[in-house]
C-alpha cells in the first residue's frame, strides 16, 4: 500500500498550511480589490470576515482532516455516511478547477519574472498594451504555465514532508524577506505616505454588498478554505498538535501578508501617480510602469524580486492545490504518489487550457457569459463559480455539518486532544458561536445575496 506520509513537526505544518494560503491571494488580488473597493473600508470588512468566519472554518477543517487522517471525500463519509461524502467531492472539483486558472496567473507571473530580469520587458513603452498582448499570445502562456505545473509536480511527487513540507521551510523565509525589502524601499519613496493614507484611513461610504460578498470571497480564496485543502493538511497531523493554535498561526501569517502586500503596493502606486483602481493589471501593468520609472537599475533589481517573490507565494499554493486531488488518489487507488502527481498534473494542466485562451485568443472564450454588467471570460466564470461562489458554499455546508451532523461534542474531543485547557476556554466559546449562528447565518445570506445579484441581476438594495 502507498503510503499516506506526514508532517514531521507542528511547525512544518504550519509553514505549508501558512504556505499554501499565502499566494496570488494576497499579492496579486488582494492590492487591487483593496483598490478598486475604496481602499480602507475594504480592508476593515475583510478583517472582519477573517474573524468572525475565516478562524472557525480554518479550525473546522483542520479538525476534521486530523480527526479521520483522510481525504477531504473519505473524511465526510466517515463522519457523516455517505450521504455527505459529495460535499468532500465538491471541495476536490472546486480544487482542480481553481487550480487550473490560478496556474494561468501564476504562469504570468513567472513569465513577467523572466521577462524583466532576462528580458527587456521593462524597456517596453505601452504596458498595457504589452499585457494585454502577452495574455492573448498562447505561446508563452503554454509554455509558463506548463513550467509552473512541472516545477509545482515535481515538488509534490517528492511527499509531504521531503517535498511540500521542505519547500515550504526554504520558500516562506525567502518570501518574507523580499517582502519586508519591497516594503522598506516602497515606503522611502516621495509621496507614499498618499498611498498608505488611502490604505489606512476608512471611508464608510464606500461599503456597498458587493464590497461584503467580494470581500468575504477573497477570504475564503486567500486562507485556502472550503475546498479541502486545509483538511487534506490537517489528515497529515499530529494528535498532539494544537489546532487552534496552528489554525491562529496560518491565519494571522495570511493575514500580516495580505495587509503586508498592500503596504508594499499602494505607496509605490501613489507615489508615482498611478491609479490604485486598475483592478487584476494592477501588478502587471500599473507595478512595471513603477519599476520603469525607477529607472534601469533600481527597476530590474526591485522588479525582479517583485516578480519572483509572487512566483514563490504562487508555488507554495499550487502546491496544496495539487496535493488535494494526488492525495486522494493515493488514498483510494493505492497507486504510487509520484504516478499519481505527474498524471492529476498534466490532466489539469490540461483543464486550464480554455482559461489561457480567454483572453483574446478564441473569442468565444474571452467573451463567454454576460452578468454583473459585463462580458465575462471562461476564466472569469471559472473563479465567480468556484472560487468566490463555491468556497463560501463549501464553508457554509461544513459548518452546518460540524454542527448538525458530526456534532459539536465530538468536534470539542478532536480539539481537546493535543489542547487540554481548550474544555474551559474562551476558544470553545468563540467557536460553538461561531459555528453554529454566525458562519451558517452569514454565508447563506451572503449566499443568497450573491447569487441574485452576481448571477441574476437582482438587486434587493437598491
Ligand atoms: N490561498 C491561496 C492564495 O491566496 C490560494 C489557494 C486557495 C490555495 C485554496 C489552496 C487552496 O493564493
């Protein structure tokens, strides 16, 4: 029989769950649904969400994986018959499909990479023009993507500890350490105090419910929840490990780097007279013509580190990603790992083939849907369904599960072991609250709200 492996510390857990949700996430999407959002308001509804929702769905799913040691399919159909199993199979497909756009993304990112420390990409006059070219060209976008999927399998095929565990240990230092750089130097420039304004200084005015449902989306989408991936972490850990503990740790990590990323970004969008509201070509458009301003130096250096430093954060996510539906496999079918990873690789590579042709290059992809007011792109249906839509779901109905189904008894047993204080604590608390009212409550409004107004075009605010 395969074997399952493990983390071999609590520690190289939380640096791969931490990993896995510090990614696009926080650089790339983050910065610009701050700006596009208004800014601080946007960021106060999104720290409110990380509370009240993102700990206790974080700590449900950990409990969940550690409390079976199984996949995310296996897991519910243990706790709760086979009736439930199909809420493990609709986090595994959410997984693979999420995993085949954001594999395009991190492509861009590591094409841009290239581009701007080996290439002359930061000598091109129109940027826009530039990226909107560069995401239309198959060419390229193939061969990136297809590199990142290599580098990410070939990591995965390693194990849990020689690979995901060991990558995570040397990339998240070096990921930090360009950060808190980028930070130091963007924060020197003339003018960035504008940005960090902007960023910090709320106006309430700005609060609407797509504020609420974009915000709580990326949520979900940055801590890695609601598709099993923080389950499938949690079936590699220790009964002694402290859950709430490590579920705290990877969230507040998340969190510092999201809020970390738009300390790095908005100063030096602002101090060089850019507009924050460029939406997703913020950091591929606004970001270069910063570093082009900075002159050839300054800007090959800063904007090289920029770039790698987001192909890093991409990979210690991709990496989850794919240990999702691999880990199952070698569950289930009993097939050697390093099989199963190259096969569920290449196979959702791809998957993601539709999403690096619609943009620009079939036109019945870029132009594939039409709500919210505009043309949608199969790559933008791709995320709205199983991102921002299929994650909260996921959330919802694994709290009505841990609270309904499963019990809150056996959850509090699961914890316990490896938390012995956690019986009398305000932890326990916090999560039966939370668990039972707050998360079900919220996310079936937003739920509701999200598919008549996102979806249906029916606005019950005005
Ligand atoms: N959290 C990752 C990010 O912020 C994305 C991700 C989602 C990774 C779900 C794994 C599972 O980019």
């Amino acid at each position: 029989m395969a074997s399952r492996g493990g983390f071999t510390s609590k520690l190289g857990f939380v640096a791969a769950a931490a990993g896995s949700a510090v990614g696009l996430g926080n650089i790339w999407r983050f910065p610009f649904e701050v700006g596009r959002n208004g800014g601080a308001a946007f960021l106060l509804v999104y720290l409110i969400c990380i509370v009240l929702i993102g700990l206790p769905v974080m700590t449900g799913e950990i409990t969940i994986g550690r409390s079976t040691g199984s996949n995310p399919y296996r897991a519910y159909r243990k706790l709760g018959g086979a009736n439930w199993s199909w809420l493990g199979v609709w986090g595994i497909i959410c997984g693979i499909m999420f995993l085949s756009v954001y594999n395009v993304v991190a492509g861009w990112a590591f094409g841009y990479f290239v581009g701007v420390s080996f290439g002359d990409l930061l000598s091109t006059p129109d940027l826009g023009g530039y990226f909107s070219t560069s995401i239309a060209e198959i060419g390229d976008n193939f061969l990136y993507s297809l590199a990142f999927m290599i580098i990410t399998a070939f990591i995965v095929s390693r194990g849990v500890s020689g690979g995901i565990e060991k990558a995570a240990k040397i990339l998240m230092p070096i990921l930090l350490t360009l950060l808190v750089g980028i930070i130091i130097y963007s924060l020197t420039l003339d003018g960035a105090m504008e940005g960090v304004k902007y960023y910090l200084v709320p106006d309430f005015g700005a609060i609407t419910i797509p504020t609420i449902y974009n915000a709580l989306g990326l949520a979900f989408f940055s801590l890695s929840m609601g598709m099993g991936a923080l389950i499938t972490y949690g079936s590699y850990i220790n009964k002694t490990d402290n859950i709430t503990e490590s579920a705290t740790l990877v969230t507040i990590t998340d969190t510092v780097v999201a809020f970390l990323a738009g300390l790095m970004v908005m100063p030096l969008v602002f101090s060089m007279g850019q507009s924050p509201n460029a939406g997703p070509g913020l950091l591929f458009v606004t970001l270069p013509s910063v570093f082009q301003a900075m002159g050839p130096i300054t800007g090959k250096i800063i904007g090289s580190m920029f770039f790698l430093l987001i192909c890093f954060a991409a990979l210690t996510s991709t990496i989850s990603l794919l240990e999702i539906p691999s880990g199952l496999l070698v569950d289930e079918k009993k097939w050697s790992r390093k099989k199963v990873v190259w096969l569920t690789a290449l196979a959702i590579f791809v998957v993601g083939i539709p999403g690096m042709l619609s943009h620009g290059a079939v036109d019945g992809l870029t132009n594939f849907m039409f709500y919210e007011g505009r043309a949608k792109s199969y790559f933008d249906v791709v995320f709205d369904i199983f991102s921002d839509t299929g994650l909260p779901l996921g959330g919802l109905l694994m709290s009505i599960f841990i609270a309904r189904k499963w019990g809150m008894d056996k959850f509090d047993s699961e914890i316990e072991s490896g938390n012995p204080t956690y019986k009398d604590s305000a932890w326990r608390t916090f999560l039966h609250i939370t668990m039972k009212y707050v998360s079900p409550i919220s996310l079936g409004i937003i739920f509701v709200i999200t598919i008549l107004q996102k979806f249906l075009g029916i606005s019950l605010f005005g």
